[in-house]
C-alpha cells in the first residue's frame, strides 16, 4: 500500500469489522500505530522477503534435496559434528575472553617464589567468582572443540564428501583442524606451570629439529632457544589476538561454502 493511501485508509473502521480477540485486537492498534509514525510494516515486509531468499539458499539435506521418504541421513547425528564443533568454539571463545579480564601474561616471580602467570590462573581458580567454573568450561569446550573437529574430518572422508565439487572445502578443512591444534598448543603453554614448561621445551626441540628453517623458527615462534618472557608473550598473542581472527574468518568462509553448495550426499 502507498504512503498516500495508507493514511486515508481507516483502520480504526476496519478493526471494528474484524471479528478478534482482545489480544489480536490490542497487537494490531499497537501495530496500526507504531505503522503511521514509523512506517514499520514496510520494514517487516522487507524482513519476510529477506527470510524466504535466505531459506531457498540454506543448504538442504540429502533427504529434502532428493525427496526421499528414508530418513536416516537426514537424523544421521554425524552430519551435526559441524555444526557441533563450530558451537563449542564459540564457546571457548566468550570464556577465553572472560579468563583474559583476569589472566597475566608474565613469568615474572611473585613473592612466593611462583610466576606471575601461574599466579593468575590460582587466582582465577580460587579467588574469582565461578573462576573455577569459567577456567573448566573454556578447557573443556575446547577439548569437546579438538574432538568434534577430528571426528567431522573423518565423517567427510569415509562418506566421500571431499570429492569433486567440494575439494576446497576440505582443504580449509585440513587448515582449520591444523590452526585447532596449534590453538590447543599456545593454550596449553599460558598456564606456565612445568606441564606449560616441558611442553614449550619439546616444541622447541622440535623446531630445531627441522632442516634450514628450524633456528629461525624456534627463535619465531618460541623467542629463542630457551624458554622465558618472549615465549609466553608470543604464545598470548598467538592464541589472544591473531588465532582467534584467523580461525573464525576462515569458519565463516567454511560454512559459506557449504551454504552454497549444501550438504553432500554419502557417496
């Protein structure tokens, strides 16, 4: 209807001829009114079109997109690792953000002989309030995160998923599983307690280890050859500011691609 011809038309008439309850009738005065200052049905109509375009292209299961009457792929519950995985990210990631209000990124000794860095995480654990509770919930989500993740890979494989035309797709697959466990790594470093301390000290070893780029990768990555201040300050900016970007730009794209060519039948 036109500007013009929306304010001639009588409504508060046609509210009358309508046979409805009290409720529809006080949800449609509200309506009629918030419509005549804000125009909010023209932004609903908009909402509607935008929902029905964006349902024709969310991708269909085997099931619907070959209408058949046997659902089992499409209850499968392995074709919810995905979506699975991408929950439990999201999850480490709101409470990885919450630790960061409390975490200190220093090796730094305490005046009781402990590093500043494990320090806070004591602190979180048994001075912040549901500390112990956040610290549980981003180590496990994460956990849950690795695994999903590992048993999403081998779903796609054993039922052919990777094959023509989906080949980029699972190469951004092998690259997110990859970044998970470095992830996994830099997390599991922060804490700089001796578990943190022989880990960076084995990933040190392995970096040496490989030929011609190896001393410039553990002085990279690690901040030289033995651990201390620079380790823990790349191992944060690692998994604080740079993972977390990169990971969830490539998810996006991940995801997008599956929008678009839907979800692959088992071949």
């Amino acid at each position: 209807m036109s500007l013009e011809k929306r304010d001639e038309f009588d409504h508060h008439a046609w509210l009358k001829e309508k046979d409805l309850t009290a409720i529809e009738r006080v949800f449609l005065t509200t309506l009629v009114v918030l419509d005549k200052r804000l125009r909010i049905v023209d932004y609903l109509e908009l909402l509607e079109d935008a929902y029905y375009k964006i349902n024709l292209q969310m991708p269909k299961s085997h099931t619907e997109q070959y209408d058949l009457d046997n659902k089992f792929w499409y209850w499968y519950p392995l074709y919810s690792l995905g979506f699975f995985s991408v929950l439990a990210y999201i999850v480490a990631a709101v409470s990885g953000a919450l630790l960061g209000f409390y975490y200190a990124p220093s090796t730094a000794s305490t005046a009781a002989g402990t590093p500043v860095a494990y320090a806070s995480i004591k602190t979180i654990m048994q001075d912040i309030q549901f500390g112990f509770a956040l610290r549980s919930i981003h180590r496990w989500s994460a956990q849950i995160m690795m695994a999903a993740v590992f048993l999403h890979m081998l779903r796609v494989y054993f039922t052919g998923s990777y094959k023509e035309p989906r080949e980029v797709n699972w190469l951004l697959g092998i690259i997110l599983i990859s970044l998970s466990m470095v992830f996994g790594y830099t997390g599991y470093l922060l804490p700089w307690n001796q578990l943190a301390f022989w880990a960076g000290q084995i990933g040190v070893k392995m970096s040496l280890s490989v030929p011609i780029v190896g001393e410039w990768g553990a002085q990279m990555l690690f901040g030289g050859f033995s651990l201390g201040q620079p380790t823990i300050i790349r191992m944060y900016i690692l998994h604080v500011f740079i993972l977390p970007f990169v990971v969830t730009a490539l998810i996006a794209l991940h995801v997008g691609i599956v929008w678009v060519q839907g979800i692959a039948e088992p071949h």
